[in-house]
C-alpha cells in the first residue's frame, strides 16, 4: 500500500510552453501533497505544501504564477510550470502523507526545456 | 527552525563492512527523523523513521538508526553492507509525523567489491 505515481516519468518541452506534472496516491486519501524541486548531485528542496481544497502554501522564492499547483481531490494533486525556460529544468518530485503517517514519495518527474 | 547536516557528502566502503552515516539535526520541537535511500532517477524511499518511540530504529534492508537527544545525531548503520545498498541517502526532519521535512545534502554511499 501507500503507492504515489506521478505522470509523466520525463518531459522535454520547448521553452515558454507549459507543462503540467500530476501526482497521485494511489491506494490512499492524501490530505496534504508536497512538491519539491531537486537539481543534479542536490538535495530535495520543498516548493510548496497544497491541502486539498484549499490555495498551495509556498516556500519562500518559489514564485507562485509560475508554479501552479493544484490539489483538486484527496488522491491528486498538478504542478504546471508556466512560460518554461531552461533553468526550470530539474528533477520534480511530489509526496503524499495521510493524517498520520510518513511522507510516500512519488518516482519523480525529470523536466528539460529546451 | 529545523536543519539536518550530514557529514560526509561521499562515504564509501567494502561489501561487507560497516556502513555509517552521520546525520545531525537542530529543531526547535520534539523532531520527527527520517532516512530515505534514492535510486538514480528515481524517488525517495523511507528506510526507516523515529517519531519519540525507541531510540533504536530498525529499518527495511537491514539498515538501523539511533537517535541520540544529547548528541543531536541520527547517524545511520548498517552491520555488513552490500552492493545493492550503493545509492544517495537522505536525512530528513520534521516538526511532525506527515509535514513537511527538511532534508541533508545527502551522502553518496559507493560499495566496492
């Protein structure tokens, strides 16, 4: 149990598109999602924290009109990337948590904008 | 505020010898402590967490962690490691059992034969 997909596994895009990464729990209700960012050789850095239903909370320097997230339902939550460019590629990584509970992490989403 | 360091961005051993990694922590409430293993490419994987039970945690593949208050440490062991353990590991804290974690630089683990 406690399985989080996310969708898709790697993207390339052409800079200035959008690109939507969704995150799923897939056999539990997940009442918080976290999005984190991880560059080459680096460690996780958390983006932001959505509940489901309500506006994401972001961390400080992630700038929120280009990191859109949404956490429509208990089991799925997108992160768009807005107007891409070639610094935003990375590694893209969502985690779900119940109630009580560890995180679950996602496999990861590897962005390149070209 | 909460901070995880750990020693040793690369620590390598032998198959079959002790593996140790360190982690030392600061947070201004009682810490949720986490180890996860991550596979190129792929996610993050919990190997095993404290949260106020033993002191002594006994993880999945053989992997235990001690928390130390006094030492602020959560140093990860492992008795006899194997070739498959070769991968990044991550220390994280907590202010809670599902918030969001603070997470180490990582330490790049290489197991020679």
């Amino acid at each position: 149990g406690a399985v989080v997909s996310q969708h898709p596994s790697r993207v390339i895009c052409k800079s200035g598109t959008s690109v939507k990464i969704e995150c799923r729990s897939l056999d539990f209700q997940a009442t918080t999602m976290f999005w984190y960012r991880q560059f080459p050789k680096q460690s996780l850095m958390l983006m932001a924290t959505s509940n489901e239903g309500s506006k994401a909370t972001y961390e400080q320097g992630v700038e929120k009109d280009k990191f859109l997230i949404n956490h429509a339902s208990l089991t799925l939550s997108t992160l768009t990337v807005t107007s891409a460019h070639p610094e935003d590629s990375s590694f893209y990584i969502c985690s779900a948590s119940r109630s009580v509970g560890e995180q679950f992490f996602g496999p990861g989403t590897r962005l390149t904008v070209l | 505020a909460q901070s995880v360091t750990q020693l040793g961005s690369h620590v390598s051993v032998s198959e079959g010898a002790l593996v140790l990694l360190r982690c030392n922590y600061s947070s201004s409430v009682p810490p949720y402590l986490f180890w996860y293993v991550q596979y190129p490419n792929q996610g993050l994987q919990l190997l095993l967490k404290y949260t106020s039970a033993a002191t002594l945690v006994k993880g999945i593949n053989g992997f235990e962690a001690e928390f130390k208050k006094s030492e602020t440490s959560f140093h990860l062991t492992k008795p006899s490691a194997h070739m498959s353990d070769a991968a990044e590991y991550f220390c994280a804290v907590s202010g809670t059992n599902a918030g969001k974690s603070t997470f180490g630089d990582g330490t790049t683990l290489t197991v020679k034969p």
